[in-house]
C-alpha cells in the first residue's frame, strides 16, 4: 500500500484577517476534532491564545471563546479544563 502524502502551503495572516476569521467562532469544533501529531486541545488553546493576541488583548473575545469551548466540551470536562489550563498558560 503507497502511502499517500499531500502538500500544503502555510500564510501567515494579517491581523485584520485574523480578526475577520475569528470573529464568528464556529470553526472552534473543527480545531477540537483534529487528528494529528499535536493534541487537538494543545492545538485550539494555541489558536486561541494566538488569536487573542492577534485581536489585542480582547478580553470580550476572549470570554466568547471560552464559553464557546464550553459549550463543545460540557459532557468533557477532563478535556475541557486541558484546554483552559492551557490558554491560561499561555
């Protein structure tokens, strides 16, 4: 059997584009179901910390966010608190 490798290009975006793109936070279930070398939760609490970052300091979004992840991970709460940790350890 071949394994089959794929390529894929990696931009950078501007912090408006960051801004647009994390706006609405739906996309924060595909991030927590991704299969990959990094743990999906090591992997959306760097998105969101990036992000955060990204957007200055949006404490608002921030909270959003976090209330978001929540509401993904409320019958997980060993999950959930892994992924809080980690966004505070940033």
């Amino acid at each position: 059997m071949n394994a089959v490798r794929e390529n894929y290009s990696v931009y950078q975006c501007a912090e408006g584009e960051v801004r647009a793109f994390s706006e609405r936070l739906y996309y924060l279930r595909l991030l927590l179901s991704a299969v990959g070398e990094v743990p999906s939760e090591q992997l959306l609490a760097a998105h969101v910390r990036q992000a955060h970052r990204q957007r200055g300091g949006d404490r608002e979004w921030l909270e959003r966010a976090a209330r978001e992840i929540a509401a993904l991970l409320k019958h997980d709460y060993e999950r959930l608190m892994t992924v809080l940790y980690a966004i505070e350890a940033g």
